[in-house]
C-alpha cells in the first residue's frame, strides 16, 4: 500500500532582510512518520517548523499540507487564568464549536495520557515547567491536528524533569502519531525517529534514518555537530 504524503515544501526560502534563515529546502514526510529535526541554534529549524503551520510567511517557494497541524512550543504559552481543564478545552468548544461533553471526556482521556488527571482543577502557576508543558502537550492534542509539531518542547526545563516530557512524546511515537520535533536531545531523536534530519546555515545538510546520522554521518558538519553534542 502506498504512504500517504501528508506535507510537501518545494524550494522554500525565508528571508528576515537581508538574512536567509531557510535557504531553497526541500521537504516531505509521510502520514504515521516521526522526523526529528537536529542542528546547531540559529540553523533555520524553528524557522522552518514555523512556515509549516502558517506562522511565518515563506519569502519563496510552495507547502501543500494535508490536513490540520498542532504545535508545542519552548515557553508552554498556557492561559494562566484557566483551569488546566479549561485550557485543553477551550479551542474545540470555542473554534471548532464541539460539544462540550465530549470535548470534556476529551480533555479526560488527554489528562490521564500525560500523567496529570489529579491536575485538571488546578491552574498553571500552580504546576511545575514539565507538567506546563505536558498540559500544553494534551492541549494541541485536543484539536485532533493531522501533525503536530514540537519546537524544542524541553529546552526551557530542568533536566531533571526533561523525561516526563520526552515520556509523553514516547507514547505518541507508540500510537504512530505523525510528528515533526526539533530538539537538542540526541538520544530522544535516535530512539524515537524514523528519520533524521539535520540543517546548518537554513539548509538540510544531511538527512537519513537515525543510524545514519549518527552512526555513519557523511559530512564533516555532522560529525563536527555530533562532536560537540557529545561533549555538552
């Protein structure tokens, strides 16, 4: 059976001025397929993830997109006068005009997968970074998008606290939940990606399953990258 193409960014170019923060990148991925995205800050990935779900404008180029995207980003951006409950509720019943019964039951089943049911009367200043971040994980899941996008969902927490976080993405990964993640955690993107893809300078370099990226890179980018990764 052939694979569903659900996105596909042809020549995309995304200038700020004079500076080209994407630079002519070629894009696609497939329905059910997760795509870590690597590389050094500043090498166009957020950008890139940005232009996807309509955030940035691209300068130059094409996206077709099949279907809805939900997006996670660094700093949670929770409502911090609403219930976590209320936060994962909100955009179906107030844009997509769902029911709200069903939304709520939801909200239930999305509380009880990121490990915080015993949260969902409380507010988000009264919860750690991961847990923000997981309710923020469950939020973007209540609009039951076709790709979700995480820009580097842990870079804003403790370590030690990182796992919970990456523990959640594990399931998603588990249930074949179509994703695209930038992120700094190398071990997460070899263990959970199908494919790995690695930009420098608003270009994708290299890109491969995880076992070539990281156990056989081909440009010396790469290897200079992984190096430093390792020493970190």
């Amino acid at each position: 059976m052939a694979r569903e193409k659900i996105l596909e960014m042809k020549n995309i170019v995304k200038r700020y001025g004079d500076f080209v923060a994407v630079n002519n990148v070629d894009f696609s991925m497939y329905k059910g397929e997760i795509v870590a995205i690597i590389g050094p800050s500043g090498s166009g990935k957020s950008t890139l993830l940005r232009c996807i779900n309509g955030l940035n404008s691209v300068t130059e180029g094409e996206i077709s997109l099949k279907g809805t995207t939900g997006m996670v980003f660094q700093h949670f951006n929770l409502f911090p006068h609403m219930t976590c409950r209320n936060n994962i509720t909100y955009a179906p019943i107030k844009v997509k005009k769902e029911d709200k019964d069903a939304v709520n039951k939801r909200a239930d089943d999305l509380l009880k997968m990121v490990g915080l049911e015993n949260k969902a009367d409380v507010y988000p200043g009264q919860i750690s970074g991961g847990q923000k971040q997981r309710i923020a994980i469950a939020r973007a899941l209540a609009m039951e998008p076709d790709l979700m996008l995480f820009d580097e969902p842990t870079s804003a927490l403790d370590p030690e606290i990182t796992g919970e976080v990456l523990n959640v993405m594990k399931k998603l990964a588990e249930r074949h939940t179509t994703m695209i993640v930038v992120t700094h955690e190398m071990g997460f993107a070899k263990e959970v990606a199908d494919r790995v893809v690695f930009m420098d300078n608003g270009v994708i370099v290299e890109e491969g399953s995880p076992e070539e990226i990281f156990d056989n890179p081909k440009s010396e980018r790469l290897v200079a990258f992984l190096s430093s990764m390792l020493r970190a």
